[in-house]
C-alpha cells in the first residue's frame, strides 16, 4: 500500500475514533504509532513514542501557553470577566441587543488575558448567558453570540494558536500578535454589527436593555 493511500486511511480512522468519542489526542497518538508501525517497524514506532511527547512536553518555547491558561482563570477568579461585561454592557447597552454586543465586547476583551478560545466561550458563557435570559433574549441569539464571540480568541493576542504557529513555522510570534491586533478588533466590530442588523430585522429576539447615563457609564 502506498504511503498516500495509508495516510487516507489513518484520517479515516482518525475521524471514525473521534466521532465515537475518543479523545482527540489518544485518537491521535493512537492511530500516528500504529501509522508509524506499519510503515517502519513496531521497535521504530514505540522509540517515537517513548521520545517525542517528553521532548514536545518539555519545550521552553511551549511554557507560555498553559502560563496564559492558568492567567485566564486567575482573572476570571478575580471577577475581572464579570467587570469586562459589565462595562460593555454600559457602554453598548443602548444598540439593538446591547446584552448580545457586550457580550461580543467582553469576549474581545477577556481574549485578550488568557489567549484561549475554548476558555473565552466557557467563562463568558457562565457571565453572559444568565443575564440574556433574565432578559428574555431568544436562546439561539444568546448561545450563538457567546460561541462567535469565544472565537476571538484566536484573534486578538496574546492567542495560544498563534504561539503554536510562530514555534512550529520559525517565525516571530511578537510580529504575529502585532498582526492580529486590527483583525481582531475589526472582526469584534462587525460581530457588534451583524448582531445590531438582525436584531432590527426581528426585534423580538432581544428586548431593549437598561440605559445608562454618563456618569454610570464612567464609574463602572
């Protein structure tokens, strides 16, 4: 068998093993060592395997990662996740949906601290979607702002893929979360859009919030 069609069917078998739950990275150790065995021999494969997740786990240059994780659970420890949205709130409460905008707002925000898109989703989650349906937001707009928000991320540096990507490409990871800084901000802005726009198209979705005068907003 030719090394193109075993790759296919390692993919295959990949994708089979992690829609049946698998976890994705004993999916993936499972089928790289016996990809590895079939093509070499079984003694090759397990002295990969006995070398190159100690190397890959001890790397310097991967030492930032879990450091931003734990920063973006001390913050949200902190109640900083909290305070974030409860500013955007102030100031984006008056647009249409304002709940849904502040919550794209606060996400922008705490992607920022911790640099991971799955714990941006799960900490704003657990802030913004009690205070939707206190509101009486429609549930498809309030877990779909929350999820599109999380993915920001990815964006706005510090971002953990990006450090992934400057690591294994050899290219300057400060130069890359320099780049990502407009992006992401523009991203979040037409988020903020797209939510006012179907928010005025179907007003049911999202009732009017509280509004706020200067004072309150300047003094979060």
């Amino acid at each position: 068998m030719s090394l193109t069609a075993t790759a296919f069917i390692g993919i295959l078998i990949l994708l089979a093993l992690m829609f049946l739950g698998m976890n994705i990275g004993a999916a993936m150790l499972f089928v790289g060592f016996g990809g590895y065995f079939y093509v070499v021999n079984f003694h090759a494969a397990l002295g990969v395997l006995q070398t190159i997740p100690s190397t890959q786990a001890s790397a310097y240059s991967l030492v930032v990662i879990p450091l931003f994780v734990l920063m973006g659970n001390f913050a949200f420890a902190a109640g900083m996740s909290e305070g974030l949205y409860d500013v955007a709130h102030k100031w984006l409460g008056r647009l249409p949906g304002g709940l849904a905008c502040a919550t794209i707002a606060a996400c922008a925000g705490f992607g920022a601290i911790c640099g991971s898109t799955t714990a941006t989703a799960a900490t704003m989650g657990t802030v913004a979607l009690p205070e939707m349906r206190k509101y009486g937001y429609d549930d498809a707009l309030s877990t779909g702002t929350v999820s599109v928000g999380g993915t920001l991320g990815i964006m706005i540096p510090p971002s953990t893929p990006m450090i992934i990507y400057g690591i294994i490409a050899q290219v300057s990871i400060g130069r890359l979360f320099a780049a990502g800084v407009i992006p992401g901000v523009l991203l979040a802005a037409l988020l903020i859009l797209s939510v006012v726009i179907m928010v005025k198209r179907n007003p049911e979705i999202a009732p009017k919030s509280d509004k706020f005068t200067f004072m309150e907003k300047s003094n979060p």
